[in-house]
C-alpha cells in the first residue's frame, strides 16, 4: 500500500523520492501494488518518474491505483504498463 504524506514542507519531488525508495524495497519482495494518492502530478511521479514503478517493477505484477485523478491520467498510464507487461 502506498500512501501520500500531505505537508506543505515536502514538496512533490520529496514525496515521489520518498515512495520510490519505499516501492524499490517493496518490489522486492511482493508482486501488487494499490496506491491512492491526491494528486495527477504525484500519480505520474510515481508510476512513470525517474523511480516510477514502472521502472522498478517486475513482469506480470498487478498495479492498482485507486487515486482520485482524471480518466485520461489512468489511460496515460494504462498504455505503457501495458506495454511493460505490467
């Protein structure tokens, strides 16, 4: 489970290192992920940025993203985890 952490002390960039470092360790050792977090930005940081879980996520793992972002966010990201066999 990946949760958001609001303060406005972390920026976006902070909070999308912060659960990418948490998702490597996870990936590791579990093959699903459900995420829920606020925002369009921190949705796309954290599946397709420079850590995303598409980066660091193996073949055949299921993604769930149960975050309150526009439909077309989902199809962005639905497209290349297809692609990545995601």
């Amino acid at each position: 489970m990946v949760f958001e952490q609001k303060s406005s002390v972390l920026s976006i960039h902070k909070i999308s290192l912060f659960l990418s470092e948490i998702l490597k360790s996870i990936a590791e050792i579990v093959n699903i992920v459900v995420s829920s977090v606020s925002t369009t930005d921190i949705v796309r940081q954290s599946y397709i940025g420079e850590n995303g879980v598409f980066k660091i996520w193996n073949k055949g793992s299921i993604i769930i993203d149960m975050s309150t972002t526009d439909a077309e966010t989902a199809i962005n990201l639905a497209i290349p985890a297809d692609e990545l066999g995601l």
